[in-house]
C-alpha cells in the first residue's frame, strides 16, 4: 500500500500537470487502500476532478463530508464496501460502479439513487427512471404515510424546548419506522431508513421560524400594472375569411382518439433519411443594396382605443422622484449583463427542405420551430454547433448552416410538427463501457405523439402519446436532460422522465408531473437558476407561473402559482385583448423578454423582483416589474416567437414582412433608456428577397420563429411559406 501524497496524485493523474487542481482523470486503482487511507484534506483539493477509479482496492466506506464538485463518475468495484450513505456529499455524481463490493445489498443500491439527484447509470446500465420513482413517487407515498402517523398520535410540545423535542423525535421516528408498510419485503431496510430521514426533515420543517412578508411592495408596481385577476378571453380580431393572415396552427378535429399509454413501450428503429446539398431547393439570397432601414420615432402607430376609466397622477415632484429612482434601479439591472460589441449578420442561405413530396413549388407549408444542437462537455452543457433542428408540416431536418446541406431528415405521413427540443442524455453501453452523453430531439405536432430521435446514428428509436389533443410546445430541463415538458391543445402541461437509452435504444418513459392550464400554452420557459422548482408558460390568455419541484407534499396534478400581468392589460377593450403572450425567453438568469399580441411592443422585466412581491404568497396575480420597452412591428398576426442569445446580449424577433427586429441590449443602455419610451431596434433586418428560377422575386413572407447558436455566428428564420433563411455573422463583428 503506498501512501497518498500530493506527488502520487500528480503521478496517477491526466492530464499530466504539476496542479491538483487542474486534474480531470485519476487512476488509484489496486494500490490496497483502506478508507482511513484517504486524506480528506488533500483529496479535496480536487476541485476540477470528473473522473476517478478506486478500483481493487480494500475500501469500507469513502471519507465522510468529502466534496467533489466536478465528479461524474466514479469506480468502487472490488473493494469492501459496507456503507453508502458516505457518498452523499458527491452530489453531482452520474455514473458510479460497484460491482464484486459482497456486502452491497439491493437496499443499498437504492439508497445510493435517493442520496445521489443526478445518477443515472449505476453498474453500467441505465438507472434513470427506476432512481426518480424512488425519489419522487416512492417518497411521496412514504410522506403521505408518515405525516398520517404524526397527525393522529403526536403534536408539538408547549413550551418547545431542546430537551423536548429531542424526545419527540425518537419517539415519532421509532413509530414511523414500525407503522410505515409500503413497497416488497425485500427492500425494508431501505424503507426503513427513508422513513426515518423523511420522518426527522417533516418534525424539522414544523419547528422552523416563517419568514414574514415584507411591509413595502415596489413603487413601480403599483404604478404599472393592473391589479385585478383577468378573465379568460378571446381573440376578437376581425379577419377576413377569403385571405390566410393568421399562421394559426390548425387542428384536425377528426383525430381518432388513441388511447394514453400507462407505459410506452419502445417502438420499432427507424433510420432517418440523410440528404444531400440537391434533396433541398436553395434559393439565392439577393444582395441588400442600401442598409437595413432602422424604423424612426415618429412613424405611425394604429391608435389603440382605451378604457374611458381616468388615470390617477400623483404630482410632478412625487412622480418625478419616483422615476428617477425606478430608472437608475432598473438601469443597474441591465447593467449586469456583459458587455459585448453588436454584430453584423448577412443573409448566407435559403433553403426549402421541408416542402410536400419534395415540390419546388410549394410555398404554402408552415414552419414552426428551430433550435440549434447544443455541445455538451462532461457537466452537461456547453456551447453550440453550425447544427440546427427546423420542423414544419410533416418533416423534421437537421441542416449545416454554413454549408446549407440539409444532413439528415425525418418525415411521418399525416403529422404535422409545431415544436422541437434538444437535450442530453446518457447512453450507457455495456460491457464494462463507461457511458456516454448523446444528443438527441423530441419532436411533435398535431398527433399528440413525442418523437425521440438520435441525429447522429440516423435512429429514430421511439415514440410516446404525450396527449389526445396536438402538442403545442416542448422543452427540456437543462440541468436534467431526462426531463421533458409537454404542452398540447387540451390545456396541459405534462414533465415527463424519458430516461437515456443503452446500446440497442431500449428506454422507459415515465409520467411525473400534470399541469392544468387555463387556455393553450404556447411557450415554456424555465428559470436558469432553478428549472427544477418553477415554470413559466405563456398562453392565449396571459402569463402563468407553476411550481415543478417534485420533492414536496403537493400532488401529481398541480394548478397555476400566480399569474403575472404587464401594464399594456390598462389597454384593453372590447375590441383590444393583450393577454396572448406569444413570445417568451430569457435574456439573463434573470431578465426575460416577453411580447404581447398586438402590442407592437417587446416588454424586458425582472423575474426575481416580479416574484419578490408575493412575500406571503397570498396574491395570485403580480405585475411584471418592467425594466424596458422595446419598439417591435405593428401587425395583428400572432405566434410571431422571439428568441434570445444570452452570450451575446441579444433579442430577435420576425415580422409579418420577413424582416427580423434585431436589440443588442448593451446599446440599449446608451440608447434613450431613461427616456420611458419604447426603444428602436438596434437594426432591422430587411428581407433579403431570394431569386427563383421562373418564379422571380420571393416577397417577404411571415417569420414564425428564430433561433441563435450562443455565440450568434448563425441565426436562423422560419416563414410561413416553406423557407429557412440562414443568417451569418461578419466575422469583423
């Protein structure tokens, strides 16, 4: 056995440094170690570490309260093995070994699932879905049990006292541990253990002190918003008939009714068709002869009629000193996002690869959704790739934006698809392989089914019915990439766990979470520092928050935690409605960016401090703390989605005439922001009005959706008539 030292860390290392905090990989396997071996001190400096074998050793146990912040995976096959619960501080650990360890029992292993939230292969397969239901569904049950235990025998002393509660605790602990009958004999001792965890966090959680609400809501909200609850409403927007204006996605109401699958099973493989630069009709993007036209302020706008209800104003002095206030609050807001030059973008490619029976002619199909493949590095998460995923009308494709090759493409006659998501997952390989992260899409429209699709071998290897009715929208969890969000026409909201998959695509999906929406959602988005806990949706009639956390007491089935209102609802008539928020995004971990049918406006607001005003969580509805308003077009079609690219400080949303409305947000700051009035563009990009042989000039056609890879080097449009227009960035910008 030798001894570890800082030199033979650095020896058994990779890659080879004179640093142990820049080692990644560690080798200490078979060296004969026991777990007083092991130098907490010395081995947490390891801050950087994401692989580590351990291997053939003698080991009984790892050092307690050990932290190893950047560990994925970790190798504890053949040693000695007794106790589990020491692992419970590696919490970002995804795959862990422990095989030929002969007093690990089943118990164990299942404990190892609860103290660890992100292991997903455990023993080289795929853990993810039996290691949720433990902790979530089989949990809850036990919750459920427990607080039935306390409530009909126990109640908390008067006086509390140290000494009381102490005694308290052992004894409803003991009761738990003896009452609680749930799950097979065969696991008890993991019952058992849980049961006195959960039993000790619910005494805790009676005995801790509530925070009381705060005395003073903010200024501005008072003077912003609408207080009252809104009603659900209706679009009333006359149209004619004879004209498609409005890219509304159609629903066929004959769809025969499928039954809900309790367990999807696994569907047969299906290879994606992989094309070549002649598959897609290209277009020629025509050269832009004068610069993009920047709208002005004194352009005109529709009159929007008003409520005859008065306005109350405060004086000039109060009013004025409020402002000022509320201006440089929120303009030290905006303040925090990195500074970044504003780029230059040229129209590189026009494409049609989403057309019926691969006709040059159709100029009809409608595209919906985009998004680009994201890079992932060993945490999960990284930048982005020249990759991006469109879907419209029966097609889904994955095209090359600086080629304009169209690399793969999946079609399902009669489907016809409104939303696309990419995410993470482990692929767990066998033979003693360690697993791998893969990228994969899940795709649906308006037959209620998910598709889920691995680009990269061409392998569509499975489906599952997500709803009865169309979905209207999906999203991942980006910190748990086995999370997905469903959003269809029966005004739901469903997260799922989808697992990973092995080596022959066998995967499991299991229902985790519904939401009851009041109206169609038609954009998710979740918080970035905590898509775990809340979900914001937009809908046709408002903005709506829920609560997703999992490890509570609430039920499977959840209804909304609090709608937020923007000033623009003053406005409403009867022949004006606002409530349909058709564009939804984050900006920052913190400021979103939202817009409003029919507003002609983008509203930039704080999530923290817009949530901050229900300290006592009585008031169902907030008004959005609004930070900026930035101008848009003006045009009565909906579902025109924005999009926005964090890492470059950047807002983009189409219009009805094929330009693209384009805020750098650190020349918004220089740009009039204390002025109170909307904000112009940063620039507008005109329509680059493509060539078509014997067709001629292709007019500006509706922009439904944009997307941007993280650092903007391509940014991509969708219309209403059967093209993808790729965009690129100078690279002097």
């Amino acid at each position: 056995m030798e001894k570890i030292t800082e030199k033979l860390l650095l020896e058994k290392a990779s890659p080879k440094t004179n640093k142990l905090e820049q080692i990644k990989t560690l080798n200490l396997s078979r060296l004969g170690l026991k777990s007083q071996d092991l130098p907490v001190r010395l081995l947490s400096r390891l801050q950087y570490l994401e692989r580590w074998d351990l291997s053939g050793n003698r080991l009984q146990e790892l050092p307690k309260n050990l932290e190893l912040p950047a560990l994925r995976y970790l190798d504890l096959s053949d040693n000695q093995l007794e106790d589990v619960t020491t692992l419970e501080s590696l919490s970002n650990l995804e795959e862990l070994k422990m095989e030929d360890n002969l007093y690990i029992t089943v118990s164990d292993n299942y404990k190892l699932m609860a103290l660890l939230p992100k292991l997903r292969i455990h023993n080289g397969k795929d853990v993810s879905t039996t290691a949720n239901h433990l902790r979530y569904v089989y949990t809850e049950n036990l919750r459920t049990r427990i607080i039935a235990v306390w409530e009909k025998s126990f109640c908390l002393p008067d006086p509390i006292t140290a000494e009381k509660m102490s005694a308290l605790e052992k004894d409803f602990v003991n009761t738990a541990r003896q009452q609680v009958k749930f799950g097979p004999s065969s696991v008890s001792d993991f019952t058992k253990w849980r049961v006195e965890n959960i039993a000790k966090e619910y005494l805790h959680s009676l005995t801790k002190p509530k925070k009381e609400p705060e005395s003073k809501e903010s200024t501005d909200t008072k003077e912003n918003c609408v207080v009252s609850t809104p009603t659900k409403r209706k679009q009333t927007a006359s149209v004619d008939t004879s004209i498609r204006l409005t890219p509304r996605k159609k629903l066929c109401a004959d769809l025969p009714a499928s039954p809900v699958e309790a367990s999807p099973r696994k569907s047969s493989l299906r290879k994606l068709e992989t094309l070549t630069q002649t598959s897609a009709v290209r277009m020629s993007p025509r050269k832009i002869s004068q610069p993009p036209s920047t709208p002005t302020r004194g352009q005109t706008k529709p009159e929007t009629p008003r409520r005859g209800a008065t306005t109350v104003r405060q004086t000039k002095e109060d009013g004025g000193a409020q402002k000022k206030q509320k201006n440089r609050t929120d303009a030290d807001m905006l303040s925090t996002i990195k500074t970044q030059q504003p780029v230059c973008l040229k129209p590189l490619h026009v494409l049609q690869c989403h057309s019926k029976q691969d006709s040059s002619e159709d100029f009809s199909t409608q595209l919906w959704a985009c998004a680009f493949q994201p890079m992932p590095d060993f945490n999960g998460t990284g930048g982005g790739s020249r990759l991006v995923a469109t879907c419209g009308g029966d097609s889904l494709c994955v095209i090359d934006c600086e080629t304009g090759l169209v690399m793969k493409k999946y079609k399902v006659p009669g489907e016809e698809f409104f939303s696309l998501a990419w995410s993470t997952v482990l692929m767990s390989r066998g033979g003693g392989a360690s697993a791998q992260h893969c990228s994969i899409l899940a795709a649906g429209g308006k037959k209620g089914l998910v598709k889920l699709i691995h680009p990269r071998n061409n392998m569509a290897y499975g489906e599952f019915r997500a709803s009865r009715k169309a979905l209207s929208v999906l999203r991942f969890n980006h910190r748990q990439g086995n999370f997905l969000f469903t959003g269809s026409y029966d005004n739901k909201i469903v997260m799922w766990d989808i697992g990973g998959v092995d080596s022959q695509y066998n995967y499991k999906v299991v229902q985790l979470l519904v939401l009851q929406i009041s109206a169609t959602p038609l954009h998710i988005c979740l918080p970035p520092t905590s898509p775990s806990s809340h979900l914001l949706t937009a809908c046709e009639d408002g903005l709506h928050c829920y609560n997703t956390q999992l490890c509570t007491n609430n039920t499977k089935s959840r209804s909304e935690e609090m709608e937020i209102t923007f000033p623009i609802y003053k406005k409403e008539d009867k022949c004006h409605d606002y409530h349909t928020i058709d564009g939804l995004s984050f900006l920052t971990d913190d400021i979103v960016a939202s817009k409003n049918y029919m507003h002609g406006s983008i509203y930039l607001w704080s999530w923290s401090r817009t949530k901050a005003q229900r300290p006592d969580k009585k008031d169902r509805t907030v008004c959005a703390v609004v930070l900026a308003e930035l101008q848009w077009a003006n045009t009565e079609i909906p579902y025109l989605a924005l999009n926005t690219c964090p890492g470059r400080a950047y807002i983009v949303c189409g219009d009805d005439k094929g330009r693209l409305w384009t805020y750098h947000v650190n020349d918004l700051q220089k740009n009039g922001f204390q002025t109170g009035k909307p904000i112009l563009p940063t620039e507008v990009l005109e329509w680059p009005t493509p060539v078509r042989k014997g067709i001629g000039q292709v007019e500006g056609p509706t922009i439904n959706s944009v997307a941007m890879d993280p650092e903007l080097h391509y940014l991509v449009a969708l219309s209403d008539k059967n093209m993808v227009i790729v965009w690129k960035r100078e690279k002097s910008s």
